[in-house]
C-alpha cells in the first residue's frame, strides 16, 4: 500500500503543478462551468459516502471472511470504484475535464495493478468462495439490483474511524479549488495555459 500511496503521490506533482498554472476555458458564469463544478461537488461527495459505506463492512473482517454483503454485494472493489469517483470528481472540482481526465489516469496506472493482486489473495484465501463471488457480482461496475445486506455487522471500530477520518478529508478538494480559482481571478497566481 506504501508504494502505491508513494507512486500516486509522484504522478499527480506534474497534476498539481497544472492545476497551479491553468485555468479552465470556460466563462465563470457559464452553464458548463456551473455543471462542472456542481458534477465535482456531487462525485466528491458521493466518494466519500462510497467509502464510509465500504468501510463499514470492511473494517475489522478484511482477512477474516470474504465480504460480499452491502457494496460489496453490487461490485467487488466498491472501495476502488468510489476512489475514482473521487478522483474524477476532484478534477471536475477545479471545473475541468482535462484535470478529471488526468487525475483519474493516476488513479488507473496506480490502483489497477492492486485490484489484481488483491482479487488473487482473496481467490488463495478464500478459493471456492471467491470463484462463486467473481461469477456472480462485478469486478466494477455495479449491479444495483443485486444487494445484499444484514440487518447488523460487526464493525471493528478503530480501522473505521481512521476510514471515516480520511473520507471526511474528500470534500476538502473543493475549498483548495475554489481558493485556487480565487488567486488566479485575482492575479494573484499566474494562468500560463487554459485547459478544458
């Protein structure tokens, strides 16, 4: 996980150095502008709901018993699949496509390789069960009329608040967006490209 959080960080200094030195194309006060950042807003939000939600049923059982009830019930890697939400999202916090573009691009070349490797220690752990899982719900793409969920879980509580602290970080996006915007309309920060 070291090397993965490592190697995210790495590719997104050239996503960070863009977003300090461009601004969008669009007019401020133009509808795909407005769309933009309220469709950041929304995916942002919606990560971080994703993950508090996954987390729950994950904390504290990860090596324990193959999970396959709420999110996990509708795709294998609902912690991934809200990851990229977010990370599509934080692009389109900054009202830009090309920004969405890229920073789901990291998320891809970072986290694809660990969804692998994680899908063949579970299919070690847990062989017959996991084969039957695999069949059945999507490795990312959900399936919303396949949920599943128990009216209690054991939560351990510890891995969940350490969970629900980095997700309640998620939305934070859109204020350094927003202040970044500010610099930039105020002169404050160079714009040497426009982007889209």
């Amino acid at each position: 996980m070291n090397f993965r959080l490592n190697l995210t960080r790495l590719l997104l200094i050239p996503v960070i150095l863009l977003i300090l030195v461009s601004h969008h194309t669009y007019r401020e006060d133009s509808l795909i502008d407005t769309l933009l950042g309220a469709t950041g807003i929304l995916l942002l939000i919606t990560a971080a709901g994703g993950r508090i939600w996954a987390s729950v049923y994950l904390a504290g059982n990860k090596k324990k018993r193959l999970i396959v009830e709420g999110p996990y019930s509708i795709v294998r890697n609902p912690l991934y699949l809200f990851s990229l939400i977010g990370f599509a999202g934080a692009g389109l916090g900054f009202e830009s496509l090309t920004l969405a573009f890229l920073f789901s691009l990291v998320f891809a070349l970072t986290h694809t390789p660990a969804m692998a490797k994680e899908a063949r220690a579970l299919s070690k752990l847990f062989p017959q069960e996991y084969e039957r899982y695999r069949r059945d719900v999507p490795a990312f793409i959900p399936k919303f009329r396949k949920i599943r969920t128990s009216r209690t879980i054991s939560v351990n509580t510890i891995p969940f608040s350490t969970a629900l602290r980095d997700c309640m970080a998620i939305p934070s996006v859109l204020v350094v967006a927003s202040l970044l915007e500010w610099t930039k309309l105020n002169g404050l920060l160079p714009v040497l490209v426009h982007i889209i």
